[in-house]
C-alpha cells in the first residue's frame, strides 16, 4: 500500500493553556480531495497551518508521504497554501505573483514565464497578468491565489476557505472548478470549509471536526446517510433528533423505542455496540419521511413487522416551492418536521389533523 | 473624489491651518529669500539694496581684496558636500538601527507596543541641547564611557571622540532616531503578516521575505523615516557644535554663525539657508515624480 500522503498521528496543539486540537489521527491518501468541515473556531485553519508548518504541534506527529515532517520550516515543504485572506503580494503583478515560488525553486526565467502562462490561462486570468492584485475583483484574486500555489506543483495543496469570500454564483462556479482542477492535476487537496454544501458536493472523504476533535470520517454519502453523533447528524443537513431507547438488537440492524411508545427500525454505525435498553437518539432526514393514507389495517405501533409508521398531529406547513416542510408534534416535547416533494397527490391536510407518517431510514445514535 | 457638498464648511475650518502655515512657514521663508538679496549691514542685519553679493560670496573667489578673477570658491561647496555626506550617513545609520527598532515593535503584542513606543520617545522630553551636552560629557576623553571601559580593562588609553565626525554622527543619531523609528513603526504595525507566510510557504528564505515582500510593503514608511532624518540632520548645528570640531563644520554651524553676534552677514546667511533649501525641495521633487511616475506606470497596466 502506498503511503499515505499526509498522515496526521495524534497531534495536539495548545495555544497557552487553550486547547485549539484536543488530539487528531487521520490519513489524507494520495490525490484525494480531502475535506475539513466544522464550525468556525474548531481548529481547521490551526491544523492546516500545522502541516503547512506556521505552527508546531504541542504533541504528536505529522507525515508527508512517509516522512515526519516536524523539522522542516514551510520553506523546504512541498506543501502550498490557498490563504482564506489570498496573501497576494500587493507590490508584485498578477504573473509575477504566480511566478513567486518558481523563482524560489530557482527555475530559469524561460520556464518561469512557461509555466506562469501556463496557469494564467488554466484560471482563465489571460486578459490581467499585468494587473496589481488591487485592481482585481474577490473570485480574480481568488483565481490568481489558487494559481500561485498550484503553479510550483506541490504534492499537497492546502486550501483554507478559499471561496468564503465569494458571492453564491462564482462560488457554485468555482467549486465545479476547483474539483476538475484536482482530478486533472493530481495534487492531493485539502480544503477547509464551514459550509457543509461544498463539502458535500466536492469532497472525496470528509472529515467532520468540533471543539479540536474528529467526529466523523467518510465520504459524503456516509455521513450525511449514517452520521456517527448528534453533532454530525445536526451539522451536515437538517434532521430530526428524537430520544430513543434500545428495544432490541440484530447486528447492524436496531429496534428503538421512542417517546410515545412507537417502536423504530433504525441502523447503528458498526463502530458503535449498544445493548438492550441503551439510551440515545434516532436522527431521521426530513426527506426520509412521508405522509401516508392511514392504513386502517397497520397498527402504528405493531410490534411484529414493519415499524416504520407513526402517528402524530399535523402543526405547521411550510411551502416551499418544490417542497412543502410538514412540522408534526410527536408527543407533547417531541416534534418532526417532514419534507415532502409537491406532487398534488398528498390532497389538503388541515391544522390539527392526525396523520401518519412512514420512516424510511433513520440511525440511532448512541452520543 | 469627495462630494462637493461638505466643500465650503471645510474650507471655513482649513482657515486657521493657512493663516498658520502662511504666517509661520511661508512668510519667514519669503523673508530669508528678501534678505539673501540684500546688502550686509558690518554690525549684522541689512541694508535694503538689491545684492548678488551673497551668491557671488558662496559660488566664487575673487582674491582678498575682490579684485581678482573670480575661481571657483570651495569653501562653502566642502562644507554643503559634507554636511550632505553627514546627513546621509546619519540616515542610514538610523535606518539601519531603525528598522529592527521599529519591526520589534510592531511584533509585540498590542497591548505592550504603545509602551515601547513611549519609552522610545521618553529621552525626547528633554531639550535638544541638554541632550547633546550630555552626550558630550559621556563620550569625552575622562567621561563616564571611557572611564567605564578603562575600569574594565577593555581598554588603556581613552577612545578619542570628542571633535571627530563619529562624535557628530552619533549626535545625530542620537537625535533623529525617533523620527525615524515611528513611521515604519506606523507601517510594519499595518503589514500583513500573512504575506511572509505566504512567502515562506511558496519556498522563500527569511532573507528573501525581508527584501521582496516586508521591505517593498512598508517602503513608504522607511521613505517618510528616510525624509524626516535627513533633512534636520542636513541642517543640524547643534551636534556639530558641540560634538565636532572644525573639520566637521557643517551647514547649520555655518549659517548659524551668520546671524550670531555682530561679526554675522545676515544676506550670506540667508543664501546659504536658500541654497540648502532649494537643494532640498529638489530631491523630494525629484522623489515625487519617480513615486508618481511608478504609480502612473502601475495604472496603465491596469
Ligand atoms: N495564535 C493563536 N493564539 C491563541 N488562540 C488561537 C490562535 N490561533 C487560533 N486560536 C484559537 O484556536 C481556535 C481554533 O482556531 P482556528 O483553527 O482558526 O478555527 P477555524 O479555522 O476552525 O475557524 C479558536 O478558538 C482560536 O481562537
Ligand atoms: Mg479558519
């Protein structure tokens, strides 16, 4: 097996006596679009610059394909940076701030302008290579931050928000971008956000991050589908979070109880072991529930075969164009929002009216 | 450009700024120009008639008695090339010590570098002339920092600086350095440290760092630095006064001594002030239009 190209193995910073990353072990493979999600302040950027070497760890280690890379200042890693603020040089034109890490690698002046060209036309600046960074607009120097850094063609790019500056088209834009910009290099990113869109419609595996920790690690599908926390399952997508009690267990396969004594079929993540009478949540997408005719012949809370429906009070309807939100109260603390496509063969439900409702996929969650 | 709205308010409050500048900085240099053109009273002061005789005095020789033809007077050009040299070498020795001064500054934390910054301007609170006499007495052949060198066996005779063009440069060092710690102090302290980052990420050495991305980033700092020691340090007469002795004669001493007592030729003074003033107004000129130009070059590629 390949090294990994950067393995992080519990790292710890503090800062003072602030704890910024509790302790983090992850491997980020070779060409892989990486991404770091969390809410701002939960040490993204700390643990970039960490691998980019701005800060040194308070414990642990950090390999580049194989070598620790503790000893080495930022200058003499193969590592480049896409800074949140840009960092372009104000004094130095567009090409020649794309040229800057060249001319340090101490490439020739032909190849330099080579290149330089090269990526210019790659992010689409040809008309501004001339321009001072502050005669360009947000997604320009965006374009050129990106350029410089990839242009030395390092093994790994570092990228901190890079499109949080940006208004929602150039950076719906740049994200389609930024994704066929990796799979035609080859460089392995990792790329920072707090947005959980973009790391869900670019990332090849997401690593979710709170208070200095890692909560979870997977590609898109697992954790939005199979989220291992409340904290994953709240963060990426809307859910619904209900207190559920293990009523019993069948490998990956769980029956829970919840407030009303409706009985659930839900999933566990394989990393987690419950027991009979394990107290947690059940996260249900709102999308994975439906509305269905009450089924005189299905008892809502039928021990035997299917539990999946429910029975709750209809509260609040929310349109939404595409959608209609159904917000339903469950039990007197227990409410479920349900997000339904506009099809017209629901009919009209009132305020106040009892319907049932059919669980598609939920997962317990033991924390 | 600004709305022309507030226009006619701001004029009204400029007032007093011009009648000061124009009474305290215009009229007194239109004076000094008047008087250079003027007839030398013997017992200082002028004579209100029309003279070249000042320029004549300072460009060129005519012999002891005026009679002879005129040759180049090197006098006067010696002492305004070496004052030049002087002001220069003051320059950068600030610069030199300045700069580090003012970037440690700027890298403390924000809390302690207004306290630096004052303790740079505490020896300020004392009068130019107490300072320098001091500094006098410190560096003289039996002061404090010979004896104190001699105590340690560093040396054995006395360092001589009294009188020598080191004594007159570390005056004006000693003098100007504040002016030119604080502007690239302003500066540094409004860098973006992320572009050093930025550097040192894309493989550039701390060297490199310094030269192509603080140094052209806080460049007009060190230029304002550049502009406010040099040129009191051009005119400073109070270091070379005291510090130095005839073989550092400067151009401050020179006009100084015009219009002290009554042995002074008030018009030669004064010439002396116009030349000195004219050659400075024709470097920052110079300057302007290479800064503005750059600037120009800058937009059209835009
Ligand atoms: N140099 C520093 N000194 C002290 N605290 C810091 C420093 N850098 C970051 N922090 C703190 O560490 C935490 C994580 O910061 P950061 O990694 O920037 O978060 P994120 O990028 O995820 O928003 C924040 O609470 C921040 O205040
Ligand atoms: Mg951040």
């Amino acid at each position: 097996m390949p090294d990994a190209a950067v393995s992080i193995r519990g790292v710890k910073k503090n800062f003072g006596s602030f704890v910024a990353i509790r302790e983090l072990s992850f491997e980020i493979r070779d060409n892989e679009f990486f991404t770091l999600l969390g809410p701002s302040g939960c040490g993204k950027t700390t643990l970039l610059r960490l691998i980019a070497g701005f800060e040194s760890t308070t414990d642990g280690e950090i390999f580049l394909y194989g070598e620790e890379i503790e000893k080495l200042p930022p200058d003499k890693r193969p590592i480049n940076t896409v800074f949140q603020s840009y960092a372009l040089f104000p004094h130095m034109t567009v090409a020649e701030n794309i040229g800057f890490g060249l001319r340090m690698l101490g490439w020739n002046a032909t190849d330099i302008n080579n290149r330089v060209e090269q990526m210019i036309t790659t992010v689409k600046l040809d008309e501004f290579s001339h321009r001072k960074p502050a005669q360009l607009s947000g997604g320009q120097q965006q374009r050129v931050a990106l350029a410089r850094a990839m242009a030395p063609q390092p093994r790994v790019l570092l990228l901190d928000e890079p499109l949080s500056a940006l208004d929602l088209k150039l950076r719906q834009q740049m994200r389609a971008e930024l994704k066929a910009l990796q799979k035609e290099t080859g460089i392995t990113f990792i790329f920072v956000t707090h947005d959980q869109e973009e790391a869900l419609t670019m990332s090849d595996r997401i690593a979710v991050m709170s208070a200095g920790e890692l909560q979870q690690l997977g590609t898109a599908t697992q954790i939005y589908e199979e989220p291992a926390n409340r904290f994953v399952a709240n963060f990426i997508g809307e859910t619904n979070l209900i207190d559920a009690t293990i009523h019993s267990v069948n490998g990956q396969q769980v029956v829970c109880e919840l407030p009303g004594g409706f009985l659930l079929d839900a999933r566990i993540d394989n990393s987690t072991a419950v027991n009979t009478g394990a107290q947690g949540a059940v996260s249900i997408r709102p999308e994975r529930l439906s509305i269905v005719a009450p089924d005189t012949s299905q008892q809502p809370t039928n021990h035997q075969g299917d539990h999946s429906l429910l029975n709750a009070t209809l509260i609040d309807t929310t349109y939404l164009g595409t959608d209609t939100i159904y917000s339903l109260k469950l039990t007197e603390d227990h409410n479920l929002s349900v997000r339904v496509q506009n099809n017209n063969a629901l009919g009209s439900k009132a305020i106040g009216d009892t319907v049932t409702v059919c669980v598609e996929a939920a997962q317990f969650l033991a924390q | 450009m600004a709305s022309g709205t507030f226009t006619p308010v701001r004029k009204w409050l400029l007032l007093p700024t011009w009648v000061t500048i124009g009474f305290f900085l215009l009229l007194p240099i239109l004076l000094v120009v008047v008087y250079s053109f003027l007839t030398k009273e013997f017992r200082g002061g002028v004579d209100w008639t029309f003279s070249l005789d000042a320029y004549d005095q300072f460009m060129f020789d005519r012999g002891l008695f005026g009679d002879e033809a005129p040759s180049i007077e090197w006098t006067y050009i010696t002492i305004f090339f070496r004052s030049i040299v002087q002001a220069l070498i003051a320059t950068l020795f600030c610069l030199i010590i300045g700069f580090p001064t003012a970037y440690f500054i700027a890298t403390r934390p924000a809390s302690s570098r207004s306290i630096w910054v004052f303790l740079i301007t505490v020896p300020y609170w004392v009068n130019l002339l107490i300072r320098t006499v001091s500094m006098k007495f410190l560096i003289r052949d039996n002061g404090p920092m010979n004896q104190g060198l001699m105590a340690l066996g560093l040396i054995d005779t006395p360092i001589h600086l009294i009188n020598t063009n080191i004594a007159v440069q570390l005056g004006l060092f000693y003098s100007y350095l504040p002016f030119m710690v604080l502007p690239i102090y302003a500066s540094v302290e409004r860098y973006n440290f992320a572009l050093s980052e930025a550097a040192a990420d894309l493989y550039a050495s701390r060297w490199t760092i310094l030269r192509e991305v603080l140094i052209p980033s806080v460049k007009p700092g060190i230029i304002a630095g550049c502009i406010l020691v040099f040129v009191p340090s051009l005119g400073a007469f109070l270091a070379p006064d005291l510090l130095g002795g005839a073989k550092t004669f400067m151009i401050g001493s020179l006009i100084e001594e015009q219009f002290k007592g009554t042995a002074g030729n008030w018009p030669f003074g004064a010439a002396c002030a116009v030349i000195l003033l004219t050659l400075v107004l024709m470097a920052l000129t110079l300057y302007a239009r290479a800064q503005s130009k750059e600037r120009a070059q800058e937009q059209r590629a835009g």
